[in-house]
C-alpha cells in the first residue's frame, strides 16, 4: 500500500485517492503503468515533472512528485513532497 511506502515519508500534500496498492515504484516514465508508483525527480539533466502527462495516461496507481500539474486526475494517487 502508498501508505506503508510513505510511512516515514513528511507529505505536503495529496490529490485524488486516498490510498492504493503499489506493485512497484519507478523514476522511469517508460516503466510507469498499472500498479506502479512513479517518482518525479528533478534531476540535474532532466526533471521528472516532464513526464507526468504521459505517466498520468499510461494508468499509473500513484504519483509522488514536488510541483503538481494544473490538472490531476481523481483516479490517481497524488503525494506531494518537498525535496
């Protein structure tokens, strides 16, 4: 479950469901899918918040990132963290 992932986790903020089962978690949109969790970096070279439409349209079950997109979809889990 997110929550047990995130148990030690501060969270600033939520959207869409409460909790959800999580089969894996990935910084790599092209793993993003069903069951996954994926984590938007900011990285040096490139940051993960790019590639929130397409992980939002491949069905992912969760999302942690830092910045939230203008829309969120109520199906997803959101989690929102500082850095």
């Amino acid at each position: 479950m997110l929550s047990e992932l995130l148990a030690d986790v501060v969270v600033t903020g939520r959207r869409g469901l409460a909790d959800v089962d999580v089969a894996r978690l990935t910084a790599d949109s092209r793993a993003a899918g069903p069951g996954a969790c994926f984590v938007a970096v900011a990285g040096t070279r490139v940051d993960g918040h790019g590639f929130l439409p397409a992980v939002l349209a491949a069905d992912v079950a969760a999302v942690i990132l830092r910045d939230w997109p203008s829309d969120w979809p109520d199906r997803v889990a959101g989690v929102q963290v500082a850095d």
